[in-house]
C-alpha cells in the first residue's frame, strides 16, 4: 500500500531519477507520422506538456511543447513550430492507447486549441490515486510517494518557445512524460 502523503523534507532524501532512454525533439512535421505510427503500436504512454511561462497578469502563452514518452523513448513535438498535426491528433484521439498524466484536463483543453480533437484513452493520474488514499497530487510528490524517488523541477519555468531546447529542458521535459507513464504501470501492472 502506499502513504497518503509525503513532505518536501522527506522527498528531498529520496534518490533523484530522470529519463535515461532515448530523447527525440521533434520539429519537423514530416518526422511526425512515423513516430506517431511507433506510438500507435504502445498500450499506455506518458503524457505531458509546457508552456512558455507568462509573468503578465493576464497574458497566457499558447502551449509550446507535447511530450509523449514510452519507458525507452520520449519524443518532444515543438508545437510552436509544427503545430498539431492530424498524425498527433489520431494518437489523442484512440481508445486503444492509455495516455497517463497529471493534471491533464488543462493541457486537453489548450491542445484542441490548436487542433480540435475528441480525447480518448486519457488517464488522470490525480483521480486515480485516490483509490490509493494518496492525498498529495502534484507530479513530484505522486512520483515519491508511488517510485519512491524524486524528479527535478528546476526547468519548469524555462523558455519552452527557445529556438532550441537545452539539454536540461529535454530531459526535464521527457522526464514529466516519463514519470506519468511509471507511476501508471506501477500503480496497475504490479
């Protein structure tokens, strides 16, 4: 069984973790339909996005990156420079593949801006582990509480529209995808 709850106290002693598979950003759409034809083929991939931060009131960012992750790959699709490609939206939109996130009801919404789709196969991990009688949500402590380690999120409020992404956003960003996708299978393959 698994706690209810962890403090930053004790998820700072847990071992820090990232994604060690292999990171593919994607800014050409023609790259698209072969990588989503490999996503088609997986039962539950990770799912995440970033937007560009706004430090205005009132001025929000369009999202910038879409991060869908295996337990060996994570590709990053620059949104901002391939938009939402019909290949992407087909992977959104199947009911044979398990999409798992957190906190994903906003990031839906700001990708059917780009491209209207109807989401299907989408998990909400928040929802799901309080059937656990876990009581803390964000993506950090889900990750200590069900991996028993910690991620990083130093990257979180970086530039997701920068000309190219620092190695440090890719693996941040993979590593968001990534960690949904094992807390999934942790909490439902095990």
């Amino acid at each position: 069984m698994f706690r209810e709850s962890i403090t930053k106290e004790e998820l700072a002693e847990l071992p820090l973790v990232q994604f060690e598979g292999t990171i593919s950003v994607v800014e050409d759409k023609y790259q698209v339909k072969e990588i989503a034809d490999y996503l088609a083929k997986q039962k539950v991939i990770g799912f995440d996005t970033e937007t560009r931060p706004s430090f205005k009131k009132g001025n929000v960012n369009k999202v910038a990156l879409l991060q869908l992750s295996t337990n060996e790959r994570a590709f990053l699709f620059r949104l901002n420079k391939i938009g939402l490609p019909n290949d992407l939206t087909r992977i959104l939109q199947s009911k044979e593949i398990v999409k798992a996130g957190v906190a994903i009801r906003d990031d839906i919404k700001v990708l059917q801006n780009l491209n209207y789709f109807s989401p299907n196969g989408f998990i909400e991990l928040q929802d799901q582990v309080q059937e656990f009688g876990i009581q803390n949500f964000s993506l950090k402590k889900l990750t200590g509480i069900v991996l028993g380690c910690r991620i990083s999120k130093a990257q979180q409020l970086s530039n997701w529209e920068a000309d190219l992404l620092t190695e440090a956003q890719q693996i941040y960003a993979a590593t968001d995808a990534w960690a949904a996708l094992k807390i999934y299978q942790n909490l439902y393959t095990n």
